[in-house]
C-alpha cells in the first residue's frame, strides 16, 4: 500500500522542515515492514486566486489530480473526526488488510477544501478543535504515522 500525503503548500527551510524530515524518514522506514511499499509527499502550489471560493475549488482540483485509481481518501479538518493513536492505527491496518492500492492524506491551504473533494473522502480526521497551519498538520501527521507503524510493530515509541 502506498503512503501519500498530498498538502497545499510547501514547508521551508528552518526547524519545521527537519521535524518533518525526521518524521518521514522514520515512518517510511517502519512502515516497510508493515507492507507500505512507499511513502510519498505531494505538494500542491498554493493558488493566487483573489478569492477564496476560487483558491478553494483550484487548489481542490489540485488535490484530487493526483490521486491515484482505487485510493482510500482522507481529508483533514477541524470538524473532522478526533481519532485516537491506536484508532488511527488499526484504520491504517484495515485499510492494509483491504489490499488497496493507496491511501491519501490531503490537507488543504488556509482556505480549506472544496465540499466535491470532501464529498470524496472515506474519513474525514481532525487534530482538534484549533486551527493550525498546514505545516503544523503535516507534521502531526507524519508523527502519527510513524507512531501507528510503531503500534502495528510493537514497538516501545508508543507507550499509552
């Protein structure tokens, strides 16, 4: 199963893109072991549109470009549902048990996602109530990731 986080936007250079990093890094080394045969960041250009409905629907469209046939989608935001680690975990191992192709984690830009795109989506997960920037999401995830490979390993990184 392929791994793809697909994430309007782009991290720079600083504290922020070495978490991440070592996140990836990390997760896409655990998760070998648990069948995921690849692990992918895809980062979607932000739109220059003068309005939100526009620089919604674009960077929407964006999104849903690149992802593959027969992929389980997941979007996130703060309506979303609150999932646990270890729930987390075991969604991820379902969906590895299903034989799909990939699964795709799109998080979208400051102006969030278009409804077509949400409509899509087989789960919709929130990190909370708050707003956070999509650099921040995108770690969470990749930490979250790493730590439900370390579930699905037995691995001591997750001790709750």
């Amino acid at each position: 199963m392929r791994i793809i986080i697909a994430a309007v936007g782009r991290l720079k250079r600083g504290p922020e893109t070495e978490l991440a990093a070592r996140y990836f890094k990390r997760a896409e080394q655990t998760g070998r072991n648990l069948g995921w045969r690849s692990f992918e960041i895809v980062e979607i250009r932000e739109s220059r549109a003068d309005d939100a409905a526009r620089r919604m629907l674009e960077e929407s469209i964006a999104l849903a470009n690149i992802i593959p046939d027969g992929a389980l989608t997941v979007l996130f935001d703060e309506r979303g549902e609150n999932l646990g680690s270890a729930g987390f975990a075991q969604r991820l191992a379902e969906w590895r048990g299903a034989d799909l192709p990939a699964v795709v984690f799109m998080i979208g830009g400051a102006d969030g996602l278009a409804p077509s795109l949400r409509e899509k989506a087989k789960l919709t997960l929130s990190f909370g109530a708050a707003t956070w920037p999509h650099q921040i999401v995108r770690i969470l995830l990749l930490e979250q990731l790493y730590r439900a490979a370390t579930i699905l390993t037995r691995h001591p990184y997750h001790r709750g």
